[in-house]
C-alpha cells in the first residue's frame, strides 16, 4: 500500500501511530495509517516562513478488531514489533491478531488465543467478527450451512394464485362432503375429519417453509406469511373441533327444517338423533300433532288418529301437546264418523263414534256432538237391516239407538220399526230355537202394546200349545196317552179315575210309539197311560218317591210346544 500526505509551509509534528481508534461505522475500505518514528516531515528552506501549522485531517476510523491485512508493513512487509514483542511473522505461542501487551500493561480481556478457525459468527456477504470473537488470521471460514435450494424455494412467497387455488380446492373438497352426508350432523363431520387433514397438511408444509428460512431477516413478507398461516389453522381447527361439538345442534336445526317443510317422519328422526325422546319431547309430539292434524285435513283420518294417539300413549310429558292431541282427536273422530254417515257406511260410522264416546277426555260438548251423529248411524244401520229381513241386526241397532240416545228424535221415531223387528225375529226364533223367541215375544207384548205387532205378540203368547212324546216299549192296542190335572200317590180310587176320564185329554198312541196332543191349555200335566179295550181300561201313574207327585209332567208354556221325549215304560196289560 501506500501513504499520503498534505504538506504545509511550516513543519507539522508527526502523528502517531493509532492504535486505539473506535470500532469503524461501516466495513472499512481504506487501509490504516502505520508510521514510524523515523517518517517525520522536515520544513522546506525556500518556503515562505512559518506559520502557525495546519492541523492534519483527522484519518478514518480504523476497524475494530483490525483486519489482518492492516497488520502488513509497506509493499507487504510484517510491521515492527514493539519493545518486548517477538519479530514478525506471529509465530509461536501467542498468535493471535492483537499486538502483545507493553511490558507492565495488564493482558488484553479476550478469549483465550487459538490455532483453530472460530465458527461462532454470522455469515453474509458483509458479515464481520462480532465484538469478542478472534479469528485466525489466514483461515478460511467455513460457509454458512443453507437449506436446500427447493426448501428455500418453497419459503418464498407464493404467487397470489397459488394461495387462492388451495383455498378455492378446499371449499370445493368441503362443498362436495357436504353432499355425502346423509343429513346437516354427518355431512358437518365429513367437513370436519377434511379440516383435520388439511390443517395437517398445512401444518406440515408451515414447518417445512420455516426450516426454508421462511423466518428469516431477509424475507419481509414473513409476518403476513406467518399469520395467514396462524389464521388459516384456528379456522381448520375450529372447523374440525365444531363437527364434534355441534353434532347434536345440527340434528335439531335440520329436524326444525325439515318440519318447516312439513316432512314429518324425516323430522321425527332428526329430533331422535338430537337426543329428542319420550315420555317428555315435546318437539316430537308437536311433530306428531302437526302430522295428524295434516292427515285429518286430507282425509286420512285413520293415519291422524294413530299419530294424535302415539301422542298420548308417548309423550305424556308434553303436557301442551298432550291437550292438543286430545282436541285434535276429537275433532278428528267425528269428521271421520260423518264421513262414513255422508258415504251410508253405517257400520264404520257407529264403531267411530262409539269409540270416540268411550274416551274419557270425551267432554259434553264431545258426546252431545257425537251422540247426534252416531243416533243417525244406528238409526240408519238399523231400517237398512231392517228392509233386508236381517231381523236379529235391525233388533240389536234399534235397542243400541233408544238405550244409548233416548231423547234422539231417531229413538222415537224407530219405536214402530223396532216392534215389527222384534216380531219378525221372534217368528224365526219359533222356527228354531223356540225357547228363544217367547222373551221376544214378551218384550214385544209389554212394550209394543200400541202397536200392531205388539198386539199380535199378546195373542200368540196366550195359545195352547201342543205337547208331544213317544214310548219306545211295545205298544199293545188301545194304547192311549192321556194328560190329567193334580194326580199324587195313593189317591182315591174315585178321585183318581175322576181326573183320567173325559174330559180330561186322551190321544191314540201310535204303533211306533208316538203320540202328540195338538192343543193343550198351558200348564202342568201329568202323564197317564191306559190300555182300553172292550172290557174297560186299565191306568197307570208314575209317581215320584220323593213326594209323590207325578214322574211325568208336561210344563205347557207360551209359544212352543213340550215334547216328553223318550218314556221308557210299559203300558197296563189290557183288562
């Protein structure tokens, strides 16, 4: 290197040498002034004489620590050592890139000195030793480890298209899972699990655009960076923890859409997903009223009737519901018993109405509404059955209609349709089972006196009536049977033979056995054999040991006639 100087008129003292100049500002460029005692300036002899002398321009600043080439004498020469210093070059113990101490100057407070390169600084293209770092001087610093190039590729910032495809694939992902999800709560966990995964995903590539240098001094877009990073993560991780927590809310917001939309059973399912049950869930009974009530305006009155009764039998909890299921019931009862009555299905009609007067919450404005309705029904049911012979039908409507609604105009108008069923039936009874038929005709006589048939009913219960039999021993000629009045054991003989002898009734017994009295008054009669012949007539009477009284009686009643049966006993031989 080389040395410049101003020169003056007068002589200037010779600087010295700067040895404690404050740390440089900026990377030092120019070389530090070395002198010598021996480069002092001697005055000119021609000059012009002296003057007061300039001060020198104050030099630059030199670097602190010294770079090792300020250490070199001109043309590259070691510098001089000074007083007690080893020559030149540093070699020995001590080679480090301070001159040694003066004698009787405490040691320099730096690190120890060393023969190996130090690593404990920055690197950069201007990077310098720290202050208290030493160096070897000639040593080669190792370069900086760098990342590999694609990771430091991928710590720059992304072009702004990059970020808005990642985000517009991501609602897309979340807008295709909403799909799949059978309701809002699955297709919400479907949204959730994809947030996990892209926040892992986001997660990964963040620590790996970190390692990149995406933190760095030199990069100044690293906040945005790392805040849109930060932000993007707290809305995945909200996203995948409210899929769990926002399970139930979700069944309930769409179960209140879909009833909105009246889907009642899709409602219904919703609600029970959102932990809706019996016996308290009013959601599910307003459901099911709402459904009911629906189903009555369309007509589908069997399908409102099952619902307004899942309520009551379900929910008793649902104290409000339960009163609107009760009203509704009603209401629904009688437009379906009217309903029949307007379609002449009697039948239905009565069994609706029935059905809807035995409820117990079936108030007075309920039965008064009812009883109308369903008097008309069985009045209707009963001349319907009434007009085809179906005397039994017409009978049970017609007692159904004035037992139930006595005060219905139909029960007193039925009264003259009801004794000619009754008198109809009690004909078939007589035809069958005759006993049957005398309290029809008993009810016919007491209660239908005003009436034809009632008056008829009266006559046929008071005829004779006839009485029949057979004896299956050998009959002899002149078999008779004969029915007397007040035989007993061991009565007189006069007074026996005055009851057996006309007028009481007598009839041939045939030669099979049989014998049958047409007309007999009713009654009790005893049961006499004879066997007559020329000679006069032998009796016999079977008498009961117990008191006496005559084995064979014949309880001639109303309508019907008695029939002995079979007799097992032998006739008289003849006289």
């Amino acid at each position: 290197m080389t040395d410049s100087f101003e020169t003056h008129d007068t002589p200037e003292a010779s600087p010295e040498p700067a040895f404690d100049a404050a740390p440089p500002e900026s990377p030092p460029e120019v070389a530090q002034e070395v002198l010598t005692p021996e480069a002092s300036v001697a005055p000119d002899a021609e000059s012009e004489p002296p003057t007061i002398p300039a001060l020198a321009e104050t030099p630059p600043a030199p670097q602190y620590p010294p770079a090792p080439e300020q250490y070199q004498g001109p043309q590259g020469q070691l510098p001089p050592a000074y007083p007690g210093q080893p020559s030149g070059p540093y070699a020995g113990p001590y080679s480090g890139p301070y001159p040694a101490p003066y004698p009787g100057q405490p040691p320099y407070p730096y690190p120890a000195p060393t023969t190996q390169p130090r690593y404990d600084y920055q690197y950069g293209p201007h990077s310098q030793p720290l202050y208290g770092q030493l160096t070897v001087l000639g040593a080669q610093v190792p370069p900086r480890r760098q990342p590999p190039q694609w990771l430091q590729s991928l710590a720059k910032p992304f072009p702004f298209w990059i970020p808005l495809i990642a985000i517009l694939a991501t609602l897309g992902l979340f807008g295709a899972l909403v799909f799949l999800g059978d309701d809002w709560a699955q297709s919400g966990l479907f949204v959730g699990l994809a947030a996990g995964g892209v926040f892992l995903l986001l997660a990964t590539l963040t620590i790996m655009r970190l390692a990149g240098g995406m933190a760095s001094a030199e990069n100044t877009r690293r906040v945005g960076q790392i805040l849109s990073a930060a932000l993007a993560s707290l809305l995945l991780l909200g996203l995948f923890g409210g899929a769990f927590i926002l399970q139930q809310p979700l069944h309930h917001a769409q179960a209140a859409s879909y009833e909105a939309q009246k889907q009642w059973q899709l409602a219904i399912n919703e609600y029970k997903q959102a932990g809706e049950k019996s016996p308290s869930s009013n959601d599910l009974a307003r459901v099911y009223n709402e459904w009911a009530e629906e189903s009555e305006t369309q007509g589908e009155y069997s399908s409102a009737i099952d619902f307004f009764s899942s309520v009551l039998k379900t929910y008793p909890g649902a104290t409000t519901q339960v009163a609107r299921a009760k009203t509704g019931l009603v209401a629904t009862y009688i437009a379906w018993g009217k309903a029949a009555l307007d379609s002449r299905d009697y039948q239905s009609a009565t069994q609706r109405l029935d059905t809807l007067l035995a409820l117990d919450f079936c108030d007075s404005a309920c039965k008064a509404t009812a009883g109308a309705a369903d008097a008309t029904a069985y009045y209707n049911l009963a001349e319907a059955a009434l007009a085809t012979q179906a005397y039994d039908v017409a009978v049970d409507k017609f007692h159904s209609l004035v037992q139930r609604f006595p005060s219905s105009p139909e029960a007193t108008q039925a009264h003259a349709d009801l004794a000619k069923s009754l008198l109809g039936l009690g004909q078939k009874q007589r035809g069958g089972v005759c006993s049957q038929a005398i309290p029809t005709f008993q009810e016919l006589s007491t209660k239908f006196s005003d009436t034809p048939e009632g008056q008829a009913a009266t006559g046929e219960l008071a005829k004779p009536q006839p009485v029949i039999g057979r004896f299956t021993k050998a009959i002899p000629g002149g078999a008779y049977a004969i029915l007397a009045k007040g035989m007993y054991h061991n009565m007189p003989r006069n007074q026996y033979l005055s009851k057996v002898r006309p007028p009481a009734p007598r009839v041939h017994v045939s030669a099979d056995g049989t014998f049958r009295f047409n007309a007999i008054a009713q009654g009790v009669w005893d049961l006499v054999m004879d066997t007559a012949n020329a000679n006069g007539d032998n009796y016999i009477f079977f008498s009961r040991q117990s008191d006496g009284l005559s084995y064979y009686q014949a309880t001639v009643g109303p309508l019907c006639p008695f029939d002995f049966g079979s007799i097992e006993e032998d006739f008289p031989p003849a006289v």
